[in-house]
C-alpha cells in the first residue's frame, strides 16, 4: 500500500458532499460523538437548518441494536455496513477501557476493510485503543488523551504515541483525545473539504472561540503548574507522558528547539525550578496516586517511574513529602480513613 505523503494526508475519497461513516463502542462517550457529528451538521447547511446539503453522516453497525453510550444514553444505527468506499471518513468512538469487546468481529472486518480500500479512518477518544487492536495503526504515530497514555503504551508498546496534542493527522490515519478535541478534528475536515467559512460558523454556533489546529496543546497542566510559554507546556506534557524517567533534559531542550541551558533558563524564569526536579517532581505525583488508589507494591511503583531499587526510591520520596510510601499507604487505606 502507498503511503500518502503530508500533503496528501487524510484527502476524502471525493470533492462532492463530504461523507462520515461512524462506528460507535459499546460504552462510547457521548459528548465526543455529538460534538464531532454536530460540527458536520453545522457546517453542511446555512444558518440553523441541519439540512444534509454539504454533509452526510451515518452510524453503522452490524444490528440495529440499540448502542449504550458511558453515561447510559442510547443511539439507534442508521445503517448496516456497505461498501467502506462510499465514504470520505470512517469514525470509530471509543469509550470505557474496561468494556468487554468494544466493537464486534463484523465491524473490525469491516474496518480492515477500508483500510484495504484507502478510507481514512479516525480514532476518537479511545477509539485509538480499538483501531490499534485490529492492527491499523502500527505504521502511524496516534494521539491519545494523557488519562489514557500509560494504558495506551502498556497495550500498544510498539507503536508510536503522544499525548501532549489535542489531535494527530498522520496520512491515512487520524487521532484524537476526545472531549471538545472532536469538534476541532472535525472542523479540521470540514475546513480541508467545505471551506473554512463553514467550519468557522460550526464552532461560532458551539460557542467554541476557534478552530484549533493538531498544533494545539491538551489543556493540561501537571503539578498543577501555570505557564505562558507553549514550549514550557509541551515539555510538561511530554514529561507527563514519560514516568520512567527515560527522557533526558538535553533530548527536551533539542524537541522545542532550545539548549539545555536555555531550557534552563525558560524554566527558573516561569516555574522558579530545574527541568530536573520538574520532572522528578512529576514522576513521585504519579507515584503517590498509585500508592494511595493502588494494590501495587512499592517495588512495582518504583520500578514503573524508573527507579531500580526500592531504598533510592524512598530517600526521595521522603525528601518531598516528608513521608516514606509506606506511610503514604497506611494513612490512606480504608480502615485508617474509618478511624481518622
């Protein structure tokens, strides 16, 4: 199969009315799949109409079995599967991570499919999870939301993940953290397909300021920490993204086109700390959730935030919170919690 080139990433099967095809998980969520269906529906006609004039959608399934989002409410599918080149798009919306077989052997055939046929396919919250199962995106590189990074790279070690953009265009494969991002990734189609008038109308009426671009960072903030600068926020989220302390200070600076020192320099200015102890800083947060919502033991926690020995990993977390894991643990366990 021929890879598109960057210029050619994600280009619909046709220059007439745009057409997406839906796949819902079982357990989707709800507010990723209005917010990306409604941004179509915006831009495919004038003022409020919702007529189908630019756009068409459908939501495909192998039943016409009701589809129960997360949050319980119902979708009917509008179609059963037809021949996949009969649209510019195919969306798959994930969900809950613990559903048992998100989506049936019918829909993953259906979907490889497509591939075969060159349909661009989009995964959406963790709809990523779902297409990276049926192998379909081994040769791209995904964008998931932060939540779901770890568990991403856990399943998925081979392949190429980020976090830290709202969603990701790698040639005949999109990507998104779901939330609001939908509307953005959607709006990003509608804009390449439609015009740019259409998708800035859809988000005007969303009362969404813009569309933002895959350059645009997830609105996270680790440690809580506020900063101007982008590039700051991007190494954040890279941090974030990275719990094994496997990235270097120098490998950050050159990402964001810096020197380690000016790196430096950016990060005393705004956050009045080394990169160093950011990032270490970073890493014990997430070990103290786990500690405290977790049955892993301290070796396990230790070892999953690039520690080898348990001794070194204790000395270091006292020095930050003025008490060894353990105590971390015992002060927040159920019976301590009955009895504080």
């Amino acid at each position: 199969m021929k890879l598109l080139n960057k210029s050619e990433q994600l280009e619909p099967q046709s220059h007439t009315k745009l057409k997406v095809g839906f796949i819902l998980a079982r357990s989707f969520t709800l507010s990723a799949f209005a917010l990306f269906v409604d941004t179509l529906r915006l831009a495919s006609d004038e003022a409020d109409n919702s007529g189908r004039v630019r756009a068409d959608w459908q939501v495909l399934s192998s039943s016409r079995h009701f589809i129960t989002s997360s949050c319980g409410v119902q979708v009917a599918p509008t179609s059963a599967f037809v021949e996949p080149n009969r649209f510019d798009y195919i969306v798959v919306v994930g969900g809950l991570l613990g559903a048992d077989d998100p989506i049936d052997a019918e829909s993953i055939a259906w979907l490889k499919r497509a591939a075969i046929a060159r349909v661009p396919l989009i995964g959406v919250c963790t709809g990523t999870f779902i297409l990276a199962a049926a192998g379909l995106l081994r040769q791209h590189e995904t964008c998931v939301s932060w939540l779901h990074y770890q568990a991403f790279r856990e399943f998925f070690p081979d392949h190429r993940v980020r976090s830290d953009r709202i969603f990701n265009l790698d040639r005949m494969r999109g990507s998104c953290a779901g939330g609001s991002s939908a509307a953005d990734m959607a709006a990003s189609i509608v804009q390449r397909h439609i015009g740019k008038n259409a998708a800035r109308k859809a988000m005007e009426v969303l009362q969404m300021e813009r569309v933002r671009t895959d350059r645009d960072l997830q609105p996270r903030r680790p440690l809580g920490i506020k900063c101007r600068d982008t590039r700051l926020r991007s190494v954040l989220l890279k941090m974030e993204g990275h719990l094994d302390g496997s990235l270097s200070i120098r490998g950050l600076a050159d990402e964001i086109g810096l020197c380690r020192r000016q790196l430096e320099r950016l990060f005393a200015e705004e956050i009045k700390m080394t990169p160093t102890n950011v990032y270490k800083r970073i890493r014990m947060e997430h070990a103290k959730g786990l500690l405290m919502r977790s049955d892993s033991s301290v070796i396990d926690i230790a070892m999953e935030i690039g520690f080898s020995s348990t001794a070194h990993f204790t000395r270091v977390f006292r020095s930050i919170y003025g008490k060894t894991p353990t105590q971390v643990r015992i002060s927040t366990s159920p019976a301590q919690l009955m009895h504080g």
